[in-house]
C-alpha cells in the first residue's frame, strides 16, 4: 500500500503537532491538579505514539521500518511504565519541587519535554516517512537489510539491555533501605556512575545507524533532499548526548549527590561504613564520597581498578568527568569535589 501524506513529505509537521497536543494536554492535568505522576510517563509514552503513527501511515512494513518501530515502542512502554511505577512508589517527584508551583518554569519544563520527543524521534519519523518509503517502490530490499542494519540492532539491544538491567538494580539497592551514606557502586554502577545514560545514548544512536541505510546506500533510490533528511536525523542521539551530559541529565544527578554527602560530611560524627568502597571503610562520608568520585567513571563503564590511576587530565577530557559535574551550591557559596 501507498504511505498516506500528511501535511508534508516527511512527517515533520504531524510527529511535531501531536506531541504538541499531547503534552500541553499532559500539562493542563499536571498544573491544574499540581500532579507531577504523570510528567515522566507523558514523555515516555508519546514516543510510542509517533513510532506506531509513523509505521502505520507510512504503510511501509518491511524488516528495517517494523525493527526500528519496535525497538523504539519497546524502550518507550518499558522506560514510560517504570518512571510511573518509581513515582507512585514515591508519591512525588522531587525535581520538580521548586518549580510545581510556578506556571511559567512548569511550562518550561513541557516545552523542553516537546523538543526532547520530537527531536530524538526523527531518525524513525524520516525513515517511515513517504520521502523515503516511496522511493523504493514498495521494494523491501532496496536496500538490503545488511551489516549496518545489524550493527544498529546490536547497539540498540545492547543499550536498552544495560538500561533496564541499571533501572532494576537501582531500584532493588533502594528498596533495600540502605544507610543514608551509603554509595550505589553494585553491578552496572560498580564500573559507571551513569549506566542508565550510557545506555541510553546507545540506544538512540542504534536507531539512528539503523533507519540510515536507504541513505547510505546507492540503490535506494532516494532524492538527495531525502538523503540529507536521513543524515541530519543525527541530531537525534547529539541531542541526547546533550541533554544526559550537559542539561538534565548528569549535572543534576551529580550537583545532587555531591550536595548529600557534603551535608553528611558537614554532621558531627557522621561515619558510616559502605561495603565495597575503595579506601578505608570508615571514611567520613564527604571522603568516602570524593573516593568514589576517582575510582569510578561518571559515563563509560570502565573497571575501577582500571579508572583509579588515570590521570585526573584524562578523566576530566577524554573520558568525560567535566569539572562543572563537581561544582554545587551550599549555604557557604559553591564548593567544588575534587578528583583524589
């Protein structure tokens, strides 16, 4: 069957449209009600709305279309549903605490959720788009499903596998009410500080490399126009990388924690042990915290043993521990953790 064309060749302006829709709606219920449980949930969701949209209007079921598709229902319905499972188990989201109450930060907030959507979503929008389905004539192998299909498949199993596996140990080492000093570094987190978003920016990069094969290839019969469509889909897994290591992701996950375990530090007599830290078991907790810091990578999983004696040069460029990751703010002006 023919894709259906909606609006424009590329899907473009329908993905940008619903996720529009539907996040000011998931807005309206949130600041009218101040409910926040469905913030993460609104987000994750509505990737799988455009990636069922998308295949069922581009009319194009072929092995890669259906693949990409999937994975991206896949990692949306399992990312949607534990974010919600985390939030009722809670009952709030604490991120949101200093700006629920304020409309115009609140809004900000679903603007920037409808940019992250539509954004990452545009390697599989394009590729299910008339732009590029057409142009094969309804021929499933033009081009062939081949090794840069296969290696986008591997990345992105291999990302969400790592995603989900990271989730779950979290959430079971938090269950297991562990003292208020204690440090995740267990599994996943035993080799990175962030596995969740090394994993995710995995995975979209994996879909990227996948929905980019009737681009790359000769045979295709694809119009340039469509062929850069297809390229510049690469802001998809460079937003990502963005977003995790420069915006909401990273910087707040380390300001926050570094601001725990200096206030622990800062209480008389706060020493706890923490199995399987590097140094001395009764290491104060701002200590411990520092410790940590240096033996384990902020995003790469790296062995500890491996990571501890690099050079605090490398840690800092090449592999990515930005010195802005150690600054926060405290009541006596902004203090910094430093590699030891």
């Amino acid at each position: 069957m023919a894709p259906v064309h909606v609006l424009d060749r590329y899907y473009l302006a329908i993905t940008l449209l619903v996720t529009v829709a539907y996040q000011l709606l998931g807005f309206a219920v949130a600041w009218s009600f101040q409910f926040d449980k469905i913030t993460d949930f609104t987000g994750g969701s509505n990737f799988f709305i455009l990636a069922l949209m998308t295949l069922l209007l581009g009319q194009t079921f072929c092995v890669r279309n259906i693949l990409a598709s999937v994975f991206i229902m896949v990692w949306a319905v399992r990312l949607a549903g534990f974010l919600l499972f985390r939030v009722l188990k809670r009952g709030s989201d604490t991120r949101f605490d200093s700006i629920r109450h304020n409309f115009w930060k609140f809004f900000g907030f679903w603007i920037g959720q409808i940019l992250w959507v539509w954004t990452v979503s545009l390697p599989l929008s394009i590729l299910n788009s008339p732009a590029v389905s057409e142009a094969n004539g309804g021929v499933c192998d033009r081009p062939t499903f081949g090794g840069r299909d296969i290696a986008g498949v591997v990345i992105f199993c291999l990302g969400w596998s790592l995603e989900s596996t990271a989730d779950l140990q979290k959430y079971l080492w938090k269950a297991s009410k562990p003292p208020r000093d204690a440090i995740m570094n267990a599994g996943l987190w035993k080799w990175s500080r962030h596995p969740p978003y090394f994993a995710e920016i995995l995975c979209w990069w994996g879909i990227w490399v996948l929905c980019l094969s009737p681009a790359a290839s000769s045979d295709s019969g694809l119009a340039s126009s469509a062929r850069a469509a297809q390229y510049a889909s690469i802001v998809s897994p460079l937003f990502t990388m963005l977003i995790l290591l420069f915006a909401s992701g990273i910087p707040a996950a380390e300001k926050s924690q570094a601001q725990k375990f200096h206030v622990l530090g800062s209480a008389e007599g706060g020493t706890t042990s923490t199995p399987g830290i590097t140094g001395d078991s009764r290491q104060k907790p701002w200590e411990k915290y520092r410790s940590y810091l240096s033996s384990t990578s902020v995003l790469f999983p790296i062995p500890p043993l491996l990571y501890r004696p690099l050079p605090p040069f490398v840690k800092s460029t090449v592999l990515l521990d930005f010195p802005m990751y150690r600054r926060f703010e405290t009541e006596d002006g902004e203090q910094q953790a430093n590699l030891v």
